[in-house]
C-alpha cells in the first residue's frame, strides 16, 4: 500500500528521509486532499531511471525490428559489442 502524507508535514524532513530510505518506494504527498507530489531516495530514483532506459532501448529496438530492422546472433552481437567497447578481436 502506498504511503500517503499531507504536504504540511513536510517540515519532518529527517522523518520523511528516513521513511523514503526505510520503505525503499516513492512517498505521495497530498494539498487540499489531491495528490501534488512524490518523494523518493536518490537510490530508488537511480533505479527507477535505470529500468525506465532499459524499457525504452527495447521499446526502440522492437519499433525497428518492426520497420525491417535485422536481427543479430547474440555471440555475433556481443563480438561486435566487445570490440567497440573493449577493442578485443
């Protein structure tokens, strides 16, 4: 379940910091009742960027392979990543 607090509480910053760093998920924070903002770790942050990049580098590969784009072979693949990347042969 998701925790909710009202934006007035947010003078609590040592308690909120703690809960954001203790419950590893974001925090909703409510004015007049409406949902206004979220708060999070910088760790959750990092993670949930990293996975949002991940999803839409495969989003952008299956709309090529839809247009034509060419399939790889995963060692031909991965021989070509480590070369540019590594200059290994």
């Amino acid at each position: 379940m998701p925790t909710i607090i009202p934006i007035r509480d947010l003078r609590k910053t040592s308690e909120i910091s703690e809960m954001a760093h203790n419950k590893k998920e974001p925090i909703f924070v409510t004015k007049n009742g409406y949902s206004d903002l979220v708060i999070m770790s910088a760790e959750l942050y990092d993670r949930l960027v990293r996975i949002s990049r991940i999803d839409q580098a495969i989003f952008e590969a299956e709309k090529e392979i839809e247009k034509g784009g060419k399939t790889m072979d995963l060692k031909k693949a991965k021989k070509k990543l480590d070369k540019k990347y590594y200059g290994k042969k």
